[in-house]
C-alpha cells in the first residue's frame, strides 16, 4: 500500500489534490500557506482538508516504521516466509501488523515458554488435533524431569494451547468486535474514599454502568481521571459465556471428550489470564484515544474562538488587575502596548482609600490620554467595576472586562522577565490584561494554550497531540489575521508560516538594528530567512506605510505583477486601483489566467484590492453584568441574567455572570429543539441572556437555561 493509496482510502477526496498536497507538505510548504497559495494546485482544499492529510501522513509513516520494524525482528527469527511477508505488507492497520506479529514477538518468561522447555509443545498438539481417544494414557510418556505427573503434563500442554489461542488472528478478532459492540463499563466507589470532600465530585460515578462505546468523552475521561486518583474502581466486560461460545466455535473440531475437555479448560483460561486482560487494554486504549481526540478538537474550537476575539486596536489603555489587601495594580499603555505607567491604588477593604484611589485613576486618564479601561475578571473584579464606574471621568470612556486566565502564568514566563525586566510580575499581568483587550491574539500567543483554561479534561488527555494541534490552531489563526512585521513580538512572529522560533528572534533583532522594516523584499536581508521561508512567510506579514502598497496586503509578492498588470491595463497605478470598487468590478479575470494561476487565486487578489490588509476578527463590544449580582448568594431561582460564555464543552457551555462562580447551561438547556453540537448554538465570548434553574451554594454550582 501506497502513502497515496492510504490517505485516499480514508478521506473523500479528489486523488490528484491529495498526491499534489502530499508533494506541497513533501516541500516543507505549511497548512496555511498551501490553503491560500496554492489553490490551483490542490483544487481548492481548505486547512481541515489539509490538515486531515497532514494526520494521515504522519500515521501512514508510523505504520510503514512499524511494519520495518516487524519485518527485521522475523527476518533475524528466519521465520519469514513470502506468504508471512505478503501478509505483512497487505496490513493497514497497526492492530493488524501487531496480530500477526504476536506469535513472533519475544516475550519474558510465560506458563506456555516453561512448558515448551520440559518437552511439552507434543502433547499440545495431539490435544489440538482432537482425535486422541485417551489424552491421560498419551500423557504418561511426558511424564519426565520437572513433569511429575500426567496432571502437570497436560496442564502445561493447556498452557501452550491457551496461548496458541491468544495469539490466534481469528479469535482476537472475534473477541475484539465482541468488546466494541458489546462491552459495558463499571464503576464502584472505594469505599474508604466513599465520605472525601474531594470525591464527591465524582459522586454520580459511585455506582455507575452503561455501554462502552455509548460513552461520551467527558464522561469517559471523567471515570478515568476518578480512577487515577484512587476514588473509584473501574472495569470493563463483556458477557463472559458469549465471549467462550465464540472461541469454542473457532477452535472445538470434533467431540472427542478426552481432547475436547482439556480444550475446553485451555479456552477458558486463555480467556481469563490472557485475551480479556489484553483486548481489555486495546479496547480502552481505542476509546481513550478517540474521547482525547473529542476533547482536544473542544478545546481547539474554542481556543480559535479565543484566539479569534475582538480587539479595542490601538488605543491607549489603562488596565487594572484587581486585589483586596494588596490593592489593584495599575498600568497605562500606550497606543502599541508599551508601559508608560504603573502603580497601585486601594479602594476596597482593608485598606479602602476610595477617594485617593478616585482621584489617581482620573489624573492618570488625562496625563495619558487615555482612551478605554480594562478590568481583569478576576478577584474584586465587580467591586473594581462598581469603583471605576463612579468615577466622573472629563470624556467618555469605555470599560471592559477582561478575562485574566493566564496572565499569571504569562507574568512569571520568560517571555514576561525578556519584555519587562525591571519590573514585577504584578506589573507584567496587568499589562497583559491591558493588551489582551487591544489584541487577544498578539498576548495570547505568548501563553501556553492550556494555562488559557478553555475546554474540558486537557490535563488528562494525549499531551503530545494536544500540543500538536493547539500549535495548529495558533499558527492558523496567526496567518489568518496577518503580523504587522515592524512591532509583532518574537512569540507571535514564531507561528507565521515559514518562520518559527529562531528566524523570529533573527527578525527582532534585525529591526531593533537597522530599523523599521519598509519592504518585504528587505526580509530577504533579515539572517537565515532564505527563499523557501521567504516563500511561506512574506504574504502573512504586514508592512505599513511600505514602498509598494501591495506589501501591507495578503497578496503574495509572487503574485505582484497580476495586480500590476490589472493597474497597467485599467491605466491606473497600483495605489489608484486598491479600493477603486467600480473598476475591479470590470476585470475579466479569464484574461489573467496562467497555467499555474486560476480563478481561485485571483478572485483572491480582486477581493485583497477591493479592502486590502481588513482584520477579519470583529470589533470589541462593551458589556454590563446585572449590578444586582455580586457573589453567589446574590443568584435566585428564576432570575434572568445577562452573561458572557467563557468555555464551551460537549455536554454545555459555562456563562459569566460577573461572579467568581461561571454556571453551567446543559446542552439540554440550550435552546427548544435537540441540539448534538453545542458549537451550533453558541461561540466563546458570545454575550447571551440566561435564566437561573438551580443554585447550590455549598458546591458553588449554578445551573443556567437558555430556553425561551
């Protein structure tokens, strides 16, 4: 099997745009890029599509490792036969590969290896072949050495039989389907546990059955996590006697009751001490990685909703990060995001000083003309906001809250202590709160995606792929909103396609020592970025106020002399035909197609010039909590309540409604109709109006209702 003819046997896709994209990936070129540049060549494939190859690739190679691997290990056996071989190269699955490979494999000392070495490997097989009328009579002269009895002989020629039956093809099939379809999983308290504060939020799972693979993610990973930390005992079965019906119809011949008998016991215990504990660890291992890809692909969405959120753009800032005894922090920035100013105030207990904290907040939004304020959510969050909101400011200004997961962790990073030495981590996260609001993705960037706190279960899934697919959705997001090269941070440079960490430091400091960068044809000077990161990256990065207009767009600088000769044709120059609507509108692109260059990409090209360099994110919206609602014993049955959805999962989404507890509305509660997707109803940050269902305040749970 080819790597074409497995990717292709796996997706619904034209086999030219995979064999094309395979040849793009093969040529170091990145997702974003061939999604955007390379249309023609892939038949317009979009970054899922793309991504579902890259995956496939990766698998494929795996497989192809594995199988090498196998190979070798049978070879040096000299075990390997050309049917053993065929059937090798002909498995498309690592299970496979590893079914045949089991009898092969070398293993630690077993029952089955013990009894081979005492001579024992010929009974077995008389007993195998099930014709033998008295198997004790043919067991007497086995009886030597470490074997002292016709008893312990056929107990190890049963030992040799059962792990025949393990390593038999068929019945780990057989009983492999059998666990997919019909397994349930259990679980049961430790009883010594039964009364821990910490494990009643596992309470429902105290004594709790249902159907493996009806299970849904959160629920699965919730058992495990309860399991590992010692609160539950979990299981897995299946009816045992189906389970034994179905190995004795693959291996009973005949109904000789000497052979039969021993075959029988043989089949139970190959049951019982090998296959279930085996097939166990498969089958778990399979839904694990399935309620990990479930739970990564939440924690993806929302971090691209996350990522993707509104920014103020640049405005002067005054951000606070809110505290009782130690006070709020205060930061002024400027229209960048650079620290002009920073202090602290104490208007709440207990070291309330309201009116010198009023008076501060007011001198410093006119000394730097500030423009909008930032309220991280956190700890005297509303209290602050109430605090803000009375003051009697000279102009009109804009008050947001400001979602602060993070920040700490960004404050104590390296990233931190490189852009803000001298100064403190409380400084450094309430500028992060500051600039989060200017532009999300530029700060979020520099935070590791699970410190962000948006999904369900990131702690406990396949960390390897979860950071491979976060860093997916960043890179993503980055190039689909574009870098503005001379003031983008070295952490937002590194996910521009083609760059990555070291040219991103390389560009820094290039600019820091000559200057502003004015051209994207100067990039080329910036060290080690050579053509091919030149290739992937130019087109994503934005330069203002540049020589050529075109290198503040998404036009790619290949691509320069079509909108040039649109120009040149319209007798226009370039500066005159962007945002000349009437004019693009009368462009008959056929005239401008090559053999490389389609309608794809120059529709692409007219839409850049009609708005070039336009953020495709939307803009900040303001937003006000009930002012009624300040802690959790303020929340009744039966309110209606405005709030902020600030995590989606699978079975909900959790609501801000200015307190420190978020409450929960249930997929159920989403909306009159059955809803399978909570994505379809709700986005993160979406401001939604919800009603109280249930508050308990001893668990700190409210449960909300989004239904008319």
């Amino acid at each position: 099997m080819t790597e074409l003819q497995y990717i292709k046997s796996q997706l619904s896709l034209p086999e030219k745009s995979i064999l094309k994209t395979i040849q793009l990936l093969n040529e170091d070129c990145t997702i974003p890029f061939i999604s955007r540049y390379r249309k023609e060549m892939t038949g317009n494939l979009d970054e899922v599509q793309i991504g579902q190859i890259v995956k496939l690739k990766t698998a494929f190679a795996e497989l192809e490792k594995r199988r090498e691997t196998i190979l070798k290990a049978i070879t040096e056996q000299d075990a390997l036969t050309s049917q053993l071989q065929e059937k090798i190269a002909q498995a498309k699955t690592l299970t496979a590969l590893e079914d045949i490979y089991l009898p092969y494999k070398k293993k630690r000392k077993t029952k089955a290896s013990i009894a081979k070495e005492n001579g024992l490997e010929s009974l077995a097989k008389i007993i195998m072949k099930q014709q033998h009328e008295d198997v004790n009579y043919a067991a007497q002269r086995f009886v030597k050495g470490e074997v002292v009895s016709t008893e312990k002989a056929l107990e190890g020629a049963r030992h040799i039989i059962a792990e025949w039956i393990n390593e038999n093809e068929y019945v780990r099939n057989k009983i492999r389907r059998l666990y997919q379809r019909k397994a349930t999983i259990t679980t049961k308290v430790v009883k010594t546990k039964k009364d821990d504060d910490s494990a009643q939020k596992y309470k429902q799972y105290f004594d709790w059955s249902e159907s493996l693979h009806r299970t849904p993610s959160h629920r699965l990973l919730a058992m495990l996590r309860a399991e590992k930390e010692d609160f539950i005992k979990l299981k897995v079965a299946v009816d045992k006697e189906e389970a034994l019906d179905m190995i004795d119809g693959l291996i009973i011949k005949t109904d000789v009751a000497s052979c039969t008998d021993q075959v029988f016991m043989a089949i139970e215990d190959a049951y019982k001490r090998l296959l279930s504990p085996a097939i166990v660890n498969e089958v778990m291992n399979d839904v694990k990685g399935k309620a990990d890809t479930t739970a990564i692909s939440v924690f993806a969405d929302n971090l691209k909703q996350l990522l993707l959120g509104a920014p103020l753009g640049q405005k002067r800032v005054l951000a606070l990060d809110p505290g009782f005894k130690s006070g709020c922090k205060v930061v002024c920035l400027d229209e960048k995001g650079d620290l002009l100013h920073n202090e602290n105030i104490y208007p709440h207990p207990p070291q309330r000083k309201t009116t010198d904290a009023g008076k501060k907040i007011r001198s410093l939004v006119n000394a730097y003309k500030i423009q909008a304020i930032a309220i991280g959510n956190g700890t005297a969050s509303r209290e602050t906001e109430f605090f803000i909101k009375k003051i009697q400011f000279d102009r009109d200004l804009q008050v947001f809250i400001v979602n602060e997961a993070g920040a700490s962790v960004y404050s104590a990073s390296k990233i931190a202590r490189a852009e803000f030495p001298n100064y403190d981590v409380t400084v450094r996260g309430a500028v992060s709160i500051g600039r989060r609001l200017k532009d999300p993705l530029a700060e979020l960037v520099k935070i590791d995606p699970k410190a962000i706190g948006v999904g369900q279960y990131q702690h406990d899934v396949d960390q390897t792929k979860l950071k491979e697919e976060l860093d997916t959705v960043v890179m993503s997001c980055v190039n689909a909103v574009g870098v503005n090269v001379n003031t983008a941070s070295s952490a937002l440079l590194s996910y521009v396609s083609g760059i990555g960490a070291n040219l991103a430091e390389n560009v820094v400091k290039f600019r820091s020592e000559n200057g502003k960068i004015d051209s994207r044809n100067s990039l080329k000077k910036v060290p080690r970025l050579g053509p091919k990161a030149f290739q992937q990256a130019a087109a994503f990065l934005r330069i203002t106020d540049a020589k050529h207009p075109l290198d503040n767009s998404t036009v790619h600088p290949e691509s320069y002399h079509i909108a040039e000769k649109m120009a040149k044709d319209a007798k226009l120059s370039v500066d005159e035909l962007i945002g000349n609507k009437t004019v693009l509108s009368t462009i008959k692109l056929e005239n401008y197609c090559t053999e490389t260059i389609g309608l794809p990409t120059l529709n692409d090209i007219v839409k850049e010039l009609e708005k070039p360099g336009v953020d495709p994110r939307k803009t900040a919206k303001l937003f006000e909590f009930d002012p009624n609602v300040k802690n959790i014993s303020d929340v009744k049955v039966g309110m209606s309540l405005p709030g902020i959805v600030n995590n989606i999962t699978n079975f909900g989404c959790f609501v801000d409604i200015g307190i420190k507890e978020s409450g929960l509305v249930h997929i159920s509660k989403l909306a009159n109709e059955f809803i399978s997707d909570v994505n379809s109803v709700v986005k993160l940050h979406q401001h939604v109006t919800v009603t109280v269902v249930e508050v308990d305040e001893s668990r700190k749970r409210i449960q909300l209702s989004m239904i008319d």
